[in-house]
C-alpha cells in the first residue's frame, strides 16, 4: 500500500513540476515580450488623445455629418442594386463625391 501511495505522490510531485516549468517558461515568454514592447515603445512617441468637443454645436454638426454619411451610402447601396453597368455606378459614385459638399453647403447653414 505505500508504495502505491509513494508511485501516486511522485506522480503528482512530477505533474506539478510540468506545469511549474511550463508556466515559468509562459511567464518568461511574456516578459520578453513585454521588454520588447517596453523597448519599441520607448522610441515611438506616444499620440495625444483629444477629446471631443461636447458642445451643441459640436453635436449637431456630428449629426449632420452623420446625415451626410448615412445618405451617401444608400445612395451609392441603391446605384449598386438598381443600376447594372459598372460605369454608371462609378458614375454615379464621382457624382455623389462631387455633391456631396454642394448638399452640405447648401443644406446645412454651417456659417453661423
């Protein structure tokens, strides 16, 4: 009987040091990784994050633009399902790139 319990308990012992080298070896992998993240990051300057205006105009021109957007996609959607050759709907796409700040001048009075 001891000695199966002595087989058992080295079958854990050796177990338990499988998965203590394995997790060194994952611990080591992401300290290198991290030096090599922590070395190129060094170099790189980091960006500025800018918040973003929150004011009421600030907001409503988000959602015009928004408008804008919305509108040119299913403007182009629609050429793409009701119009078969591929010219008209590259042309119809250089028409809409070309209007759409015709639309948003005229539209939307953004002098004041």
């Amino acid at each position: 009987m001891s000695k199966e319990r002595a087989r058992r308990r080295a079958e854990r012992e050796a177990e338990q040091a499988r998965q203590a080298a394995a997790r060194a070896e994952r611990e080591a992998r992401l300290a290198r990784r991290r030096e090599r993240w922590n070395r190129l990051t060094g170099v790189v300057p980091r960006p500025i994050r800018v918040a973003r205006q929150g004011g009421l105009i600030a907001r409503r021109h988000r959602a015009q633009n928004a408008v804008v957007a919305v509108l040119f996609v299913l403007v182009q959607a629609l050429a793409w399902i009701l119009l078969d050759g591929w010219a008209a709907r590259v042309g119809v796409l250089v028409l809409s790139l070309l209007l759409v700040p015709v639309l948003v001048t005229v539209v939307f009075d953004r002098r004041s």
